[in-house]
C-alpha cells in the first residue's frame, strides 16, 4: 500500500481513540491523504487549518473549518514533515511554505501527531539534506539576508509555484531556504532575527507522537 496512506490510516486511529472536538489539520500530499480518511470516518468534531490548500481541500469534503486566529485550543493536531531526526527527535517542515500557521496550530495543540514514510527519518538532523525554511516579512529580507551573511548562513529565495518571481506564503511573506548544518548551529540567533516570521525546525515540545508508515513511532509516550 502507498505509504501515505498508510501513515494516514494509523494516524485517523490514534485522532479518533482521543475524540477531538476540535482537530488541527497541517499540510502537504500526506496530509492530503489523512483529509480523505478522515472524511469516510465517524469523526464530526470542527477542524482548524494550517493552509489554503487544507482549506479549500477540507471544505469541499464538508468539514466546518474554525477561523485560527479565534481558536485558543485544538484537542488533537496531523500534520507531515519533510525530516524527521530522532537524536534528538525534531522535524524540519515548511517543504510546503506552510511553517507559520503549522507552528501556530501545534503551538495550541494538545496533542501533535506528524506522518511521515520511512525516507522522511534519520538519526540527526540534516541528515536528509533537506533545508531549513524560515518565512519572511519581505520588508525585513535585505535585513535578514544581511544577517544570515553575518552568521555564515547560506540562503535561497523561494522561488517556482507556477508564477514568476517567489514563492509568497499564506500570509503575504516570503520563504528562505537555509543550508542546514550551519542554520541548525544557529537556530536561536535566526529565530531572534526581526523579521523572521517562523523556522521551520520543531523541536520536541512540539510533538508528541511520529507515525512513520512502517509502524515505527517516537514520541512521548513511545519508547525510541
Ligand atoms: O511542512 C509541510 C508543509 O509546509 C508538509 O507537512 C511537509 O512538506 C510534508 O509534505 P509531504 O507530506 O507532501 O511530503
């Protein structure tokens, strides 16, 4: 079986033994699956979401989508992620420019489930050679830029999602992409950057159970 849908499947189980009344859904093509399950399941909570694309995708599905900004607190959250690292266990996501609202809706989470397939996870971060995103308030961008040379940094602009010039978030900001070795030495210094809206490392206060679609699992309440 595909294993999306796989990790989908064990995710929409652990989602309904905790009966969300109100559920956090993240974004990307493994989330895409976990929208179909749980659409075919006997979940009838409200959702909240981390994008436009999960919006639009759980609209048309029928939920009944809670405006973020007023929601205070989301009982269960899925989402996916472009690394996972288990030493220490930490994410990189944002492959999908959706880092911001991702980390606002684990941040208001009680419970933070993230499905990956197997090519996702390795032992420490950077080992997958995927980059760091951080979003950007385009005012700050020669700014940031100018520190991230200041630190040594390597960086990209986002660019390439069926328009000219770059990538432009959710809201209205700008993606980097950032070498990951050197970014990762230097998370807090990026983080503290004005101007910088999100990174897109999630560190373990932000998870409590990885799925990976071969039945591994890290977490909390997992053994490693
Ligand atoms: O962080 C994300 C979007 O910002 C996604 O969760 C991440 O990119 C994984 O996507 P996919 O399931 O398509 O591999």
């Amino acid at each position: 079986m595909d294993p999306k849908l796989t990790a989908a499947r064990m995710a929409l189980e652990e989602v309904l033994k905790r009966q969300p009344k109100i559920l956090g859904v993240g974004s990307g093509t493994t989330v895409h699956k976990f929208i179909d399950e749980l659409s075919r399941s006997e979940f009838t909570g409200k959702v909240v979401s981390t994008s436009f694309d999960t919006t639009l995708r759980l609209k048309e599905k029928g939920f009944e989508v809670v405006d973020l900004m007023s929601v205070n607190r989301i009982d269960v959250s899925v989402d996916g992620a472009d690394e996972v690292s288990t030493e220490p266990l930490s994410l990189i996501k944002g492959g999908g420019a959706a880092l911001l609202r991702e980390k606002v809706v684990a941040e208001l989470s009680s419970f933070r489930i993230y499905i990956v397939d197997p090519s996702k996870v390795v032992e420490k971060p950077c080992d997958r050679g995927v980059p760091i995103p951080i979003e950007v308030v385009p005012v700050s961008l020669s700014a940031v830029t100018k520190n991230l040379e200041r630190l040594g940094v390597k960086w990209s602009v986002r660019t390439g999602s069926g328009k000219l010039g770059p990538v432009i978030t959710d809201n209205g900001n700008l993606v980097l992409d950032l070498e990951c070795n050197r970014a990762w030495e230097l998370l807090e210094e990026i983080k503290s950057l004005n101007g910088v809206a999100a990174v897109g490392v999630f560190e373990r206060d932000l998870i409590d159970l990885v799925i990976v679609s071969d039945g591994r699992k890290y977490g909390k309440d997992t053994m490693q």
